[in-house]
C-alpha cells in the first residue's frame, strides 16, 4: 500500500505560481482552480509532481484558498491572483498582506484589492502618501545627503570632508586688506609672509589652539589684516 506524501511549501509555492501563469493567460476566462479541469492540466505540465489530480484539487481547496493571503507569490501576483478568482478579502487577510509587505491596501466596494498601494515603508514618497500602482515600487534607496540651516551636510554624509577650520583659515588669509594702510592692493596673505607667519601654521593654530590663544571660526571671520605701522 502506498503511504501518502505530505505537500511541502515547495508544493504550495508552485501550485500558486501554476495558477499565476493561467490566470494570466486567460484573462476574461477565469479559471476554476475548485475544480479538476486545471489540476490536469497541472498533472500534465509536471509528470513528476508525483501527484493525481484529484488530490492537488482537494488540497487546494482544504489548505490553500483560505489561505491565500500567505502564498508566497510577489504582491501584484498575489492581488491580480485575487481578483482573478474574485475572492473578497477578509479583514484579517487584508491586514496580513499589509503587514507583509510594507502597505496599505484599497479594497473595492467587493472587497476585492485593487492595484493600487501605499508603500508606507518608501521614504521618498513625495505625493503624500497616495496610492500608485503596485509595478511602479522600487527597493527604497538610501536618502540623498541633506544640508541643514548652515549650508553643510549632515555630519554623518560628509565622509572625509574638510574639517570647518580648514576652508575658513585660507578665505581668512585671501581676504583683501582693504583697511592696512600703505599695503595697496596686497592681501593679507602677503602682509602674513613678511611678518613670517606661514600658511601652514596658521592653519595649524586655528585647528589645535594653544592654551593660551581661543581661536574660533567665529574669531577667524572677524580677523583683520595688521597694519604696518612701522612704514607709516
């Protein structure tokens, strides 16, 4: 006597996806899976399921139909195999398939879903939320770097980017010096070089301040070029 073989989750997968393939192909045809008709045809296309028909019917109807909401399928297969065999879904099916895939679903006045969903887990939704066909998700990607109020980016984003001290001290040392007298149109970069004070130290001081001197970017922005007293 031949024992009988439990149907695995490989089973169930492919007769969801079997069913997936016909509804598609037979679109204002809907196919009758509480019948035998297409589990023939199912015995037919896999000789080697090792299954009868009437047993893959009997399954279906006792295990898996009532169970639609858990086939492992994609979510616009699951809603489109739905609507096809035109099962109303229940309120606990309903919040099943939105806690599965990250949605909210919008039934008809049938219960049937529509095709339509919010991706409640898509950051990047810029309509606020509205419902967009279920083939139009992508995998949400990692947000673009955002500047905050100072025109930076955040910290976190700003992988090997300058420390602030770095890009003040050379706009520092450009600055014009418009109130040293007897310098003319000489910068106080060049005023710094005779005074012997290199760009590089100065930089450094501005990024490691001694003890003694608080040197802010605050402070560096309202520095002004020294005037040469001794040529006055």
């Amino acid at each position: 006597m031949q024992c009988r073989q439990a149907y695995t989750e490989n089973d169930d997968e492919l007769m969801w996806k079997f069913l997936v393939h016909k509804s598609r192909s037979r679109v204002g045809d809907p196919i009758q899976p509480m019948g035998i008709a297409i589990w023939k045809e199912y015995v037919d296309e896999y000789r080697d399921c090792g299954r009868s028909y009437s047993s893959l019917q009997s399954h279906f109807r006792r295990h898996l139909l009532d169970n639609i909401e858990r086939a492992n399928l994609p979510l616009k297969d699951l809603l489109f195999l739905i609507r096809h065999l035109g099962r109303p879904l229940q309120r606990h099916q309903k919040t099943f398939i939105e806690k599965k895939f990250g949605c909210n679903l919008l039934v008809d006045q049938k219960g049937l879903p529509r095709m339509e969903v919010v991706w409640v887990t898509d950051d990047r939704a810029e309509d606020g939320g509205a419902f967009v066909p279920v083939e139009e998700h992508r995998t949400a990607d990692p947000p673009p770097p955002q500047e905050d109020d100072d025109g930076w980016m955040d910290a976190p984003l700003r992988r090997g980017s300058p420390e602030r001290n770095e890009i003040i001290v050379p706009l520092v040392q450009r600055r014009q010096s418009r109130d040293a007298v007897g310098t003319g149109n000489r910068t106080s970069e060049e005023v710094m070089e005779e005074e012997g004070s290199p760009h590089e130290d100065a930089r450094e001081r501005s990024i490691s301040p001694s003890p003694h001197e608080d040197v802010t970017p605050k402070r560096l922005l309202k520095l002004e070029p020294r005037a040469l007293s001794a040529n006055i």
